[in-house]
C-alpha cells in the first residue's frame, strides 16, 4: 500500500507474513519512534488478527489499512533516515 499526502515514496505491506513495519520502512530509509511504531503495528496487528478471524470483511480491512496508511505517513516522528 503507498503512502500519500507527499509520502509516495513510502510503500507498506501488512499482512501476517509481512516484516514489521519498522522494518520495511527503515529498508526504504525512513524511522519512526518507538513509541509510534509500538502502536502502529498493534494496530496493524489487529487488524489481520480480525480479517484472519473473518469478524472483519475484506472492504473494511482495506479501508482500514488505508487509514493506517495515512496516520504512518503524517506521523510527527516519521523522518528520514540519515544514510
């Protein structure tokens, strides 16, 4: 999923298989604070542990992993990684 609002560069993918979303968006030479990547991957966390319990509908997991997307890409902490 790609990140808008100016961040297009940054793509994520959640999933149970997926790496952490720390982890990808350090390969992609971003880094967000530990307190903000605790709670964004709790958050993405739940969302597939929902959908893999079929409580949530596709449609509804898509659109919250777009919101996710969103709150990840305004995040305060969200910077740019020095190389």
């Amino acid at each position: 999923m790609d990140g808008g609002d100016g961040m297009s560069g940054i793509a994520l993918h959640f999933g149970a298989l997926c790496d952490p979303i720390q982890k990808q968006l350090n390969n992609q030479g971003y880094a967000l604070s530990e307190k903000d990547d605790a709670r964004f991957q709790a958050i993405a966390d739940a969302i597939i542990m929902l959908e893999l319990h079929d409580i949530l509908p596709e449609s509804v997991v898509y659109k919250a992993e777009q919101k996710l997307m969103k709150m990840i890409c305004s995040a305060e902490s969200l910077a740019e990684k020095d190389p």
